[in-house]
C-alpha cells in the first residue's frame, strides 16, 4: 500500500472525496466538521467499513480537530480529579463572526444545516467532552436568528445531561462585539476554568480554584494544529512500520470523535427547531 495524505477543507466535497481516496489505499486527514450531518455520518462509517474490510492493511481516516490537542484542554482534563465530583458544567461561546472575519464568506460554511454554528461549534464540543470525560445523552436547546447576515440559526442555548448524571448549559452566539470562550466545570471540591486570552496573547488561560477559594492560574499558547499534524504524520509512520493489528492510531484523531461532536451538535439543533423538545444524541 502506498501512504500519503489528503487534506481538504471543502466540507461539502469533502467526505465523498475522503471515501474515495481511502478506496485508492491513502491515509486521510480531513478538515472538521467530520460530515454535515448523521445520515451522511452513518454512510460515511458504513462505507469507511466495507473499504477497510477489504484493503490488505489499516487505513487511517483522520479528522483534523485541532481542539483535542490544545495543551490547555489535556492540561484541564489532568485537572479535573482535582475538583472532586462535578456539578455542573457551563460552556460559553461569544463569537466573532462578522464581515471582518477571514471565514465570513465562505459560502460553504452558509450551505448546510447549523452553518457557522454546526461549524464553529464541533470545537468547543470536542472540547467539553474532552474535559468532562464522557458523553452527553440528552439536551434540551432553543434557538434563534437575530443577525440575518448570517446564517439561521445564529444563537443557541442548550441545556445537556452528561451519562456522569451531572448536567449543565451550552450557549453559543456566533457574532458578539465582546467575543469570550471558557469552559468552566464546578466539583464539589473547586473549580476548574478554561479561557481564551489573556493580557491580549493568543492562547488559553487555565485556572483552577481549590475548596478555600485559592486560584492557581497558567497560560498555554495555541499549538493545537502543529500538534494534531504531528500526530498524524506519526500515526502514517506507525502504521506502515509496524503493520497489521500491532498498530493503534491516535484516538483523539478518529473519524468517530468527529462523529459524536456532530452528533452532539445536530441533536441542540433538532432540539431548537422542535422548540426545546428533548432529544437524545445518537451514539456512535
């Protein structure tokens, strides 16, 4: 088998693009959102199988979710023992999405259910199911579409239900004149915050607040994209080093977790348009 790569950011092409290249015996790594939807999920997954069924060795489809390799997020989920049993969980997501952004004219990211939403979210997801370490069952979600140069919805606010029993809110507003990112989770013995910026670097500032209310803060530089690419290009190597069922591909990278953020998303979206009616998240 010969081995390479494809990377393509295209994310209306980009899953059927992804299965052909994997018939043709290349490794893959694609940009996120890893598809656009659960139908195109579940093809996707089916087809993934059948190809690899059938190649003489692993192929490796890998999803681009540089979230997962944030130095601050692996340093929060070493941190997260330390706060005793969870609470409750808030993510808060202020974006910035208007006409001076790079990405606002895209018209790809506008051409799909959930747009910037569906988008930018798969981020901040995989970084909350990182942190809390398991998954989400179930959320309740109201959205709306105030700004209408962007594409519906532009808000939303969700209630979810973690398998841990704890629960907590995901609110996320795509264009804000103050953009703010943090996950926060809330144990029984402190407090464990995880924002962007700092005194204006580009980063991730990760605070951890003991039983007495005492604060131990540290910032951690983005590196997330250079670390994921080195993560692949190592999983490449592996593979074709040590062949056959020896080889175990970097989890963080899996088509699957990109699955189950989508998943998660698209479950708050069906939600909102069902006016907060409780939907359960499909596994995968």
């Amino acid at each position: 088998m010969q081995f390479s790569y494809f990377l393509t950011n295209y994310q209306l092409l980009q899953v059927d693009i992804s299965l052909k290249l994997l018939k043709a015996g290349k490794h893959v790594l694609q940009e996120k959102p890893a598809a656009s939807c659960i139908n195109e999920l579940e093809t996707a997954l089916s087809t993934y199988k059948s190809i690899s069924a059938d190649a003489p060795g692993q192929i490796i489809w890998s999803v681009a979710e540089n979230y997962r390799f944030e130095p601050a997020l692996i340093e929060g989920k070493k941190l997260i023992a330390d706060i005793g049993k969870m609470m409750s969980v808030q993510v808060i997501v202020e974006g910035s999405m208007n006409s001076s952004n790079p990405y606002f004219s895209s018209s790809w990211r506008r051409s799909f259910t959930g747009g910037f939403i569906l988008d930018m979210g798969v981020h901040f997801i995989a970084g909350l199911r990182m942190l809390v370490g398991c998954e989400v069952v179930s959320v309740s979600a109201m959205t709306s579409h105030v700004d209408l140069i962007l594409p519906p919805p532009d808000n939303l606010s969700s209630v979810f239900h973690l398998e841990n029993g704890c629960s907590g809110v995901f609110v996320m507003v795509v264009s804000s004149r103050s953009p703010k990112i943090l996950w926060r989770v809330v144990g029984t013995n402190g407090t464990l915050q995880i924002e962007r910026g700092f005194q204006g670097q580009h980063g991730y500032l990760v605070s951890l607040y003991d039983a007495n209310g005492q604060c131990k803060s540290s910032f951690f530089p983005f590196s997330g994209v250079t670390e994921e690419l080195k993560a692949f290009f190592n999983d490449v190597s592996e593979n074709t080093l040590k062949k056959g069922s020896q080889f175990v591909p970097e989890h963080r990278l899996s088509f699957v977790e990109g699955a189950r953020d989508v998943a998660l998303l698209e479950a708050m979206l069906e939600s909102g348009s069902r006016q907060g009616k409780q939907v359960q998240v499909k596994e995968f």
